[in-house]
C-alpha cells in the first residue's frame, strides 16, 4: 500500500501550474501513439498507391499529407491532455488558437494539392488560370474561417473599423491593382482569347504568351515582349485571329482590260482548286469587284486553316501572279492619260554626234 501510495503521490506531483507528472505521461502517450498510427497509414498510403491506378490520389504526397495531419494530432492531443487548451489567450483560448490553425493547415495543403493535379492535367492553357483561381480562392475562404474558429473575428472587425482612414487610403492607391484583379477574373469567365492565340488588342498584335490575374503578355511579330493590364484589355476591342479554326483570306487581283475576265477568273479558279490548304467548304469565290482606273479588279476569297493563315496567304498571291503569267493574262501598271487644253509643242534640237 505504501508503494502504491508513493507512486501515486509521484504521479500527482505538479510539474508546471495546473500540469502533473501523470498529464504529462498521457500527453507523451497519446503523442506516440498518434506518431506511430501515422507512421503506418503513411507506409498503408504509399503500398495501396503502387496497386491502384488513382495515383492523382493515392501516392507520396498523399501519404506525407496524411502523417502530416497525425503529427498535428499528436500535438493538438498532447496540449488537450496536459489541459492547456483551456488556457486563456486574450479574448479566445488555446484550444480555439490550435483548432484555427490545424484547420487552415489542412485546407492550405488540400487546396495546394488540388492545384498541383489541375496543373498536371490540364487540357489546356485556360487550366492554369482555373486551378490558381480555385487555389486562392480555397485558401481565402480556409482564412477566414481560420479566424471564426479562433474567436477573434469581432475584435479583427474592431481593429479593422479603427484602421478606416488607413483602409481607405491604401484603397485609392490599390485601385488599379483590384481593377486588373476584377477584370482578369472577368477575362476568365468570358474567354475573349487564350494562350497561344494570335490577337490585335488596339494597336498591339501578336501571340497571347501568358495570361496572369493582373496582365497579360502578348509576343509581337517582331519578337518584342509587350505586358497590358488586364483593366486596359478587358476594356480594348480584342481581335481574335484564331479563335475559330478556319479564316477567310481576301485578296485583290488587277488585270488588264484587254484581257479575257472570264479566262482569268477560271485561272485563278484551278490555282486555288490545287492548293491542298485551301478549304473546298466554304468555297472559293472568285469575282470583278471593281472597275478601277488602270485595270479590273477581281476578288478572291479562299478560306483556310486559321493557323496556317499567313502562310497560305502568300502562297495564294505567288501562285495566282505565276499562273496569270503563264496563262498570258496582263497585270497592268497604273496609267495616266494627260489632256492638256492648249496644243504643245516640241522644239527639237539637231546635234551632231
């Protein structure tokens, strides 16, 4: 009895205020044994990832995330143990200050993790842009339940209100900054033009190199790098160029008005009919257009793919000038013919040679 009274007593003795030496023992308990638990299901994560074809789920990172989220466990145990969670800290407790933080924690790495998978099978460009907006979007909402769970939303709301004046200049002076936020969430949702996209935005053309939540930057075709702030894009008139797959090329073809009109038109007919790029639906048109004042001018529209545009469009102009020539069909120079009201003559000088 004596020896049990005796380890008793030890087990009661207070180590700090309020925390006893047989607290202490728990906490240490309850802390390994959440640390061993987690040691385990890390090693039953990482053998179930190499029998599974949901590696986007099950694998290494998963694992660390779940031993992770034990040795917080173990923590949060070990203080709820030693009955520190019920200790006060200004307005809100311990207790609340670890479950606040546990939380955010949590959501941090499952919003990250989320984000990590869009990016590594996305379909596109756009996804990029969607898995940070999700990502920053996630973490805000974990913050701010982060801080309803610490109980200090009012005294934030407080501090907030008496920091007005200082709220309302830094405001004004990150107007421009919320704007390009605003109008590149805007820009997501309504899709004008994505990565790789050639676009004229004003007197700005090229191809769409990035696309971020403040600016975008576009490669011009002289290879010079140009950022716009999303504010100044979303309202600028956007010429996309590619954003359907196939574009109508318009060229101008003058012909003397000697030649053969019909000929010509069959000519130029049988060279876009030979040219593999050029979109038999919608079909080529050829036709006068114009009468000008050296020669006639006949149209051609030939549709082709978007992104071979350019290219098909010199071949076009080169191989209709090649057959017109072959063909015997003139493509005159501009004319003038002068009348001049008075006669004019010409005094011719003889010399000798």
């Amino acid at each position: 009895m004596n020896t049990t009274a005796v380890a008793t007593g030890i087990l009661k003795m207070t180590i700090l205020p309020g925390v006893t030496l047989e607290n202490v023992l728990k906490a240490i308990l309850v802390a390994v044994v959440l640390v061993f638990v987690g040691e385990l299901s890390k090693k039953a994560v990482i053998r179930a990832s190499k029998e599974t074809e949901m590696t986007w789920i099950l694998n290494e990172d998963t694992a660390d995330l779940v031993f992770k989220l034990f040795i917080l466990g173990a923590f949060i145990g070990s203080l709820y143990v030693l009955g520190i969670m019920k200790i006060k800290v200004g307005p809100t407790t311990v207790g609340n200050l670890a479950f606040a933080l546990g939380f955010f924690y949590i959501s941090y790495m499952i919003a990250r993790k989320s984000k990590d998978y869009l990016v590594q099978s996305k379909k596109g460009p756009e996804d990029v842009i969607k898995a940070k907006l999700f990502y920053y979007l996630f973490v805000t909402l974990a913050f701010f339940l982060a801080l309803s769970f610490a109980g200090i939303v009012g005294q934030l709301g407080a501090l907030l209100a008496a920091a007005g004046i200082t709220g309302i200049v830094l405001g004004f002076s990150a107007q421009t900054v919320v704007s390009n936020f605003v109008s590149g969430v805007f820009m997501y949702f309504d899709k004008p033009l994505k990565i790789g996209d050639a676009v004229q935005v004003g007197e700005v053309s090229g191809i769409v190199e990035d696309i971020q939540m403040l600016s975008t930057r576009i490669r011009t075709w002289d290879g010079t790098l140009v950022r716009i702030p999303n504010e100044k894009l979303f309202n600028s008139n956007i010429t996309n160029l590619q954003r359907y797959p196939a574009r109508r090329v318009d060229v101008k073809v003058g012909i003397a008005y000697s030649a053969d009109m019909e000929k010509a038109i069959e000519v130029i007919k049988k060279t876009l009919n030979e040219m593999p790029l050029v979109l038999a639906e919608p079909e080529p048109k050829v036709y006068v257009d114009d009468l000008g004042d050296s020669a006639v001018i006949i149209g051609v529209w030939a549709w082709v793919p978007s992104e071979k545009w350019f290219e098909v469009r010199t071949q076009i102009v080169e191989r209709i000038k090649r057959a017109l020539d072959e063909a015997g069909i003139e493509i005159p120079f501009p004319q003038r013919v002068n009348w001049f009201a008075n006669e004019l003559r010409v005094k011719l000088e003889e010399r000798d040679y």
